[in-house]
C-alpha cells in the first residue's frame, strides 16, 4: 500500500499580512491562485489561507494566540526546515529567480547555482526566505 502527499499547512505570524505575498509566490509556482480557499475553523480556531492545486495543496494558518508573538526558526524542534519545488529544468529556475527577487525574499546563497559539493553533481538550486521566514528551495536535478 502506498500513500501520498497531499497538503502541508504551516503556521505564519499573521495570515492576512502575509496573503498577497502568497499569492505571487504560488502564482509563479504555477498555482491557480484564484481556486484558493480562505476562512475561519471554528473547531481549530484558525484562519486558514489554502493555495490548491491537482497534486498538493499548500496552507498558511494563524498561531494560537499564546504564540502570537513567537518567531520562526527553522531549526527549532517541529519546525519546518524548507519545501522544495522540482523544476523541469536549470532554464526555470533561472526564469522564476528574476520574478523571486522582485518579492520580498531573502535570497540565500546570492542566486541559483549548483550544489555539487554539498548535495549532489548536477543539484541546481535556489533558496530564499519568505517575510516570515519560511524557507523554501526550487531545484533541478536531472534523472
């Protein structure tokens, strides 16, 4: 039996602030931005901002309110230490970097480029930080 991934949810210092910033980054992931879905779960007690796609779906939701004020670190036990986005090819990457650097991202490691030394021969990646300081890496590595 095999099980697959479907959606990640992942908790943001405030989801409202931060939504325009998603809409253009998974818009240039290829998202339809306009199928998302937006609203309150009563029984979480969360707002919830969900950018859908046919094969994984992606969410920011509000903190509990104890954790307001707390702030990401990517190390911190249960945290999430990036996402990674498959590219078809080095050409893409380099096409949605320029797009990338227009957002507000840190970009990590200046630009794409191969990690040969550090992953594997032919690993081309991007990494950048979002406003909340989710990390998030685009990377090609050919078959």
């Amino acid at each position: 039996m095999m099980f697959t991934f479907h959606h990640l949810q992942v908790t943001v210092p405030d989801v409202y602030q931060v939504e325009d910033f998603y809409d253009e980054l998974f818009g240039l992931l290829g998202f339809d931005v306009s199928k998302k879905f937006k609203g309150y779960l009563p029984h979480a007690e969360m707002d919830v901002i969900e950018y859908l796609s046919p094969t994984f779906d992606f969410g920011i939701c509000s903190p509990k309110k104890v954790f307001a004020h707390d702030t990401v670190d990517s190390r911190k036990p249960g945290a999430l230490q990036h996402l990674a986005f498959k590219a078809d090819s080095r050409e893409a990457i380099d096409q949605i970097f320029l797009q990338i650097k227009q957002l507000d991202v840190n970009i990590l490691h200046n630009e794409p480029r191969e990690y040969k030394e550090k992953i594997a021969p032919n690993y081309y990646a991007l990494f950048f930080e979002t406003p909340d300081k989710l990390r998030f890496e685009i990377f090609h590595y050919p078959d």
